[in-house]
C-alpha cells in the first residue's frame, strides 16, 4: 500500500470539515434534520449581519462596509465548511475539477479538455489553486464556488450602493445572501458551470452601474471594461449568452447618452469583442478552431433541440423547474411580493408627482438626475419612449431606468433557464442577480414614494417595510425550505476506498490514467490526471450524430497519451453505465483493440476493471 499521508491527509480544511460535520451529527437531535440544525447554529450570525446592516449609516470614510462584507464572507464561508468533506454532490462537480486537472500540462481548450457544455473560463476558474501548487480536490473546487458566490454578493452590493446607499443596499443584499448561505440543495452547494458566468455577469452589471451615475462624464475605461466583463461570459456558460445580450444592450443604451456617445459606444464594442477575439485567436493558432466550433455551438444545439418541446413548453419545464423542484422558488415569491409593492409605490409616486408633490432625489448622497434628461441626446434616447412620463418627471427617471435594466435581465434569465428544457435546479442560479436588481428598483420606488410622506409617517412606513421585507425575503422562505437533493446527504470523501487505492498503486501521480464510463470522481479520488480531453465517455457512450467524431477524437488522444492505466467504469454498481454489453469499452471496437493490444487486466474492483499497460511496471509497494 502506499503511505498513509497519501491516503489519509487531505490538509487542515478538510479536517476542520471532517470535525465540524462530525460536531453537527454528534448533536443535531434526533427530530431534526441536519441542514435545519446547521441552519439554526447559523441564525445568530445572519442575525448579527442583518443588525449590522440596519445600523445608521456613518460619515463617508466612516462607514461599515469592511465589516458587513467580512460578516457576510465568514457566514458564507462558515456555512460551506462542514460540506468540503463530502464526497462528490453532482457529477458535473467531478468533471470539471477532472478536466480543470489537465490545464497545468496544456492550458489550452479543445485541445487539452473539453468541458463539453460549460466553457474554458469555468475550467480554467477550478485550476487556480494548480498554480500554486495545491492539489485539486473538493476542498478546492468548493471554496472556489464560495469565493465565487462572494464576489457575485459583492458586486451586487457595490451596485445597489450607487442607487440606494449603504443602508438600503446592505438590506436589499439580504435575499440573496440567506439563500447562498443556506441553500445545501447539491446542485447549488459545488462549484456549478453557473458560478463564473453569475460572477462576470454581476461585476459587469457594476461597473455599468457606476457608469450610469456617473451621467454624462466621460467613463470611456469604465464602459470598456465592463464589456470585456460582459463579453467573457459566453466563455464561461454558453447558456448565460441571453443575459450577456441583455447586459450589453443596457450598456449600449448608457453609452448612447453619452455626450461623446462615438467614442463611448467604441470603447464598448471593442471591449465585448476582446475576449471572443482572444480565444478566436488562440483556437486559430492552435488548430482547434473546428473543434470548438463543433463542441460549443453546434453540439450545444443539438443538447438544446434533444428536449424537443415548444417555447411554451420550454417555459412551463423552466417554471415547474423554480416553483416545484427547487427552493430558490419560496425565495422568488417573498421578492415577487416585494416587486409588487415596488409597482404600487411607482403608481403613487407617479400621482404624487402629478398633483403637484415635489420629489428630491432619488440617491440622496448624489444631487437630482433630471439634468440627464435634459441632455442633447435625451430625444433619442430609447429607455425616454419605454418609460414614457416618468422619465419627464424630476426624481423619476432614476427608479424607471433602473427597473426596465432589471426587468431586461429577469427576462433574459429566465430565458437562460428555460433554452435547455431541462429541470437542473444550477441553471437556476442565473437568476439571483436579475432578481436581485428587481428588488433593488422596487426599494428605489418605495423610498421614492416614503419621500412625498410626512417624515413621521415616513420612518413608520419604512419600518414596517424593512420588517415585512425580511420577514417574507429572508425568514420564511428560509423556514418553509425543503429536503430535496441535499449535499448532507451525501457520503464522506475516501481517497482510501478500494478502486482509487489501487489506481494509486498501479499508477504513480506522474502517469496518466483513463476511464472509459460516467465516473470522473475517480480522476479526483486518486488524485491522477486524465489521458484524454474527456474526463467522462458520456459523448463517446451515447448514440449521436457526433458520436463517432467524439470517439475518433477520445481513441487519438488515447493513443497520444498512452496512459498507464485503463479503467473500464461500465458494471453492476456503476453510475448510470451497467451493462457492459451495451456500453463497456468493447462496443468501441477501435478502443477494445488498442486496449486488447496494449494492455493487460489486472484487477476487478467496485464494478471496475482495472487494465495496466503491458509495458509498464506498477508503483511499488511502500
């Protein structure tokens, strides 16, 4: 065998994972389910971040960002802790950590891996910890999505503050934090293909937010950075392309207000076209412009049109998928309750400004907007005829504009979710920022409305506001979740299980190893790289018109890499492949020759069998 630290350490993190989950069975109650215990030892906090969040705001330079934000880092970091320790909570987890294993020997996509669905940036996002010579494990992939789930949560609050101020954004991030922090459902908990594309697409919304309140002072660094932001994101999640669209439309529409609205409108297009142009370059370069080509767009296509339903059905598959299957719909209703409120107050802001009633301005810590409208290209200006008399009014254009950029981006993802057709609660996730922005223009109306109040009436009224808001936003979608697919429930990582103790063994951590099936936790339970682009043989499995392309790509890599180990994951007791007749290596006739040819068995494990080249020795025994 080989030596225990191999086997049994897996560094600091994990034990404290390993302790704190041991902790939670040790004295969760018996009546009680586990995430519900772990949720309730991490109430007092939330409730500490929501104190600090309705704190008085303080003199600028004075104020409480560094400590909400740290709050809200340690919460959700703390929430994740006691799950690092769990084996894998979906396959697409083991897959992209699998293929991001292959980026310290060829970083380039399409070439080196292929994430099949998710794009480059995911992959290369899961490889980070490689650079600096840490291991890829769960521990690392997970805190990557936490980090991840930081930065989103960040930008968002970095947005709302421009439009409502610290207070008010701190209190609006509060939906989207309580469900992070307490979402243990599987599919929301590991580093999905969702998180980079979420991540780019809330900084891009940021830094368009800064633009818009910036007027019509030239930004032109801003606005280009923000479409190289927006422009990435297709290379993160193909299916995040509707929200990009969106995003860069919003962006369009800022720059055209733009006294100098060429140059503006310049400097956004050639910062979307950046990134596409780089990696169009790069695939160029390195031969793997077809390829791509064909694994992301056409083959995509083809995924997309497998589901074989209509528009409509599309959306009922999406709507059953949020309101049914996951619990991100309980906190979709609370915020759909606050949207409405936002609507009235619109309506009475709006009668109060046509009575007469005189609105300040919508940010307080910036002077009134209206000289916007007043700008030579206001005529012109598209979101003027969308949003009709509230754009003419003072005070008015602020919230409107900011609710027809958020009801956009509602839209647009919820389109993402649905294009698939498929009920995978992670494509939900594209909807926490669009959400969130709803929200943030639904305060805006609401504060909008406080201001025409008498101001005793107003504190009053606001909170009240904030009570109800958390109550039906935070507390009770949080209560009414339910146990669906949860990550408690499922098995602890072990390196030391048979089947990747014995690739330890046959194949030491400079040798390649393969496997032929739908089980690319072993890539990352032995800690042993894949030999081919393809960290499963779901496309070489499944009947496709691209299937034999996939095999000829998948049978030439093979050959190129010659792994020392060859593992045919296709048995009883396998992931979805169980019967080798129909899916063991051998229906791949070229692969059963090459292995026939090369290898020789050595073992049968856990419904495995384990071939070691005929050439190679094993590692010895220590």
């Amino acid at each position: 065998m080989l030596a225990a630290p191999e086997v049994t350490h897996l560094g600091p993190v994990f034990e404290a994972s390993r302790s704190l989950d041991h902790w939670i069975a040790g004295h969760c109650p018996d009546s009680l389910y586990a995430g519900t215990f772990w949720a309730l030892c991490l109430t007092p906090l939330v409730i500490a971040i929501l104190a600090v969040a309705l704190r008085p705001a303080r003199p600028r330079g004075r104020g409480r960002p560094p400590l909400f934000m740290a709050l809200i880092l340690g919460a959700l970091l703390l929430a994740r802790l006691p799950l690092l320790c769990y084996d894998q909570f979906n396959p697409d987890e083991s897959f992209l950590l699998a293929s991001a294993m292959r980026v310290p020997l060829d970083p380039v996509a399409y070439r080196s891996f292929d994430a099949l669905t998710s794009g480059p940036l995911n992959i290369y996002a899961q490889s980070i910890p490689a650079w600096f010579g840490a291991p890829l494990t769960y521990v690392s992939s997970r805190l990557t999505g936490t980090l991840l789930v930081f930065g989103t949560l960040a930008f968002l609050w970095l947005a709302y503050r421009r439009f409502l101020g610290e207070r008010a954004a701190s209190i609006a991030l509060m939906p989207s934090f309580c469900f992070y922090v307490f979402a243990w459902d599987a599919d929301f908990t590991h580093c999905s293909s969702e998180h980079v594309a979420v991540f780019l697409g809330a900084a891009a919304v940021c830094l368009l937010a800064g633009e818009y309140r910036a007027g019509d002072t030239p930004g032109r660094w801003r606005i280009a950075l923000a479409g190289i932001v927006a422009g990435s994101m297709m290379f993160a999640k193909l299916q995040a392309l509707p929200v990009e669209a969106a995003i860069l439309a919003i962006a369009a529409v800022i720059a055209w207000r733009k006294s100098r609205r060429t140059a503006a409108l310049a400097a956004l297009a050639g910062g979307a076209a950046l990134v596409p142009a780089a990696f169009l370059a790069i695939f160029f370069w390195c031969g793997v412009l077809p390829h791509f080509w064909i694994s992301y767009f056409r083959k995509n296509a083809a995924y997309t049109g497998v589901a074989a339903l209509t528009p409509f059905g599309r959306i009922q598959t999406a709507w059953n998928l949020l309101f049914h299957l996951s619990n991100l719909g309980a906190y979709e209703l609370g915020m759909a309750i606050v949207w409405a409120a936002g609507l009235a107050a619109a309506a009475l802001a709006m009668r109060a400004a046509k009575v007469g009633q005189a609105l300040p301005p919508a940010n307080p810590r910036r002077p009134a907007r209206a000289q916007v409208g007043q700008t030579p290209s206001s005529a012109r200006d598209p979101l003027v005829a969308l949003a009709g008399p509230w754009n003419n009014t003072p005070g008015m254009r602020e919230p409107a504009d900011l609710s027809l950029a958020s009801c956009l981006l509602l839209a647009t993802a919820f389109i993402a979710v649905a294009a698939p057709g498929r009920e995978f609660m992670h494509y939900e996730l594209f909807l926490v920022v669009p959400s969130g922005f709803v929200t943030a223009s639904a305060f805006l109306w609401i504060r909008t409305w406080f201001q025409t109040r008498e101001r005793r009436t107003a504190v009053r009224l606001e909170r009240l506001g904030i009570a109800c808001f958390v109550l039906l936003t935070c507390l009770v979608p949080t209560a009414l979740r339910e146990h669906i697919d949860d990550a408690w429930d499922a098995e602890s990582f072990s390196p030391a299980a048979p089947l990747p103790t014995a690739i330890r063994r046959y194949a030491s951590d400079r040798d390649t190893v393969v496997v032929w099936g739908w089980r690319s936790g072993l890539y990352i339970a032995s800690r042993r790289v894949p030999g081919t682009r393809f960290a499963d043989s779901v496309l070489q499995i499944e009947p496709s018109a691209y299937r034999k392309y996939y095999r000829d790509l998948y049978l030439s890599d093979f050959r190129r890499s010659k792994p020392a180990l060859f593992v045919d994951a296709v048995g009883p007791g396998d992931f979805t492949y169980t019967d080798r007749s129909e899916a063991g290596y051998e229906t791949f006739e070229d692969l059963r020759q090459a292995v026939d040819r090369d290898y020789r068995q050595a073992a049968e494990i856990d419904g495995a069998r384990v071939f070691l080249r005929n050439d190679f020795l094993p590692v010895p025994h220590r």
